[in-house]
C-alpha cells in the first residue's frame, strides 16, 4: 500500500476527481496453508487498513470505508489476531465453501485496533 496507493491518490489529486475511498484489506490478503486451507492472516488485514488510512491522511485525503468478511459463528478459517488461531486450529471449525471469513471476535478486534489507531495521538 505504501508503494502502490500513493500514486493512485495524486492522480486523483491532480484531476480533482471525487472519490469515497475505501479499503478492502481482505480479498487481497489471501492464502493457501501447506495444509491446503485458503487462509487469511488477520494481523495483516489489520496493518493493511492501518496503512491505507495513514497514506490517505499523508494525503489530505479521508478513508471513507472499510470492507470485512465476517461471521458471526465462532469459525476458524483466518489465522492469528486475539483468538491467535493456528494452522492446527483450522479443522475445528473451517465452515466455508468459498473465502475465508473472520469470527466474531476477530471482527471485533480487527475494528477496534483499527479504531484506536486512527484515535491515537488525537483528542477524543
């Protein structure tokens, strides 16, 4: 995101375009185990959308949205964050038949590490 969004936005800068920017930090984050399990790694959708929101603040510009995949069920089909869900784990619960979501507690620490970065050095 650092080397490919920058020039993306002053593009947009420079036509003078309206955009609502927003950042799906999950499609482009996913992976097949050594086990054979598509995968996401939630620390790394979390870094994404950090680092997307701090490009666009470098440039004056504001994220207007994010993009999730979730569950609300208590699945194991995204690797690591707070429930720190290993590649063993994956058989517990691996409940999808397409891409790889989030559970609920996931999602929820996603969103509020998210939150509590754009909040820090900030007055609330």
């Amino acid at each position: 995101m650092r080397e490919v969004l920058p020039p993306i936005v002053e593009a947009i800068k420079k036509d003078q375009l309206n955009v609502t920017w927003v950042s799906d930090a999950v499609h482009g984050n996913t992976y097949i185990t050594d086990t054979n399990f598509k995968v996401r790694d939630v620390d790394t959708i979390l870094k994404e959308l950090i680092t997307v929101n701090e490009v666009l603040e470098e440039n004056d510009q504001i994220l207007g949205g994010i993009h999730l995949e979730a569950s609300g069920e208590n699945v194991t089909e995204c690797l690591g964050g707070i429930t720190q869900t290993t590649n063993e784990d994956l058989v517990k619960n691996y409940a999808t038949y397409c891409d790889p979501r989030l559970n609920f507690v996931q999602t929820l620490y996603v969103v509020h590490k998210f939150c509590r970065s754009i909040q820090k050095g900030r007055e609330l």
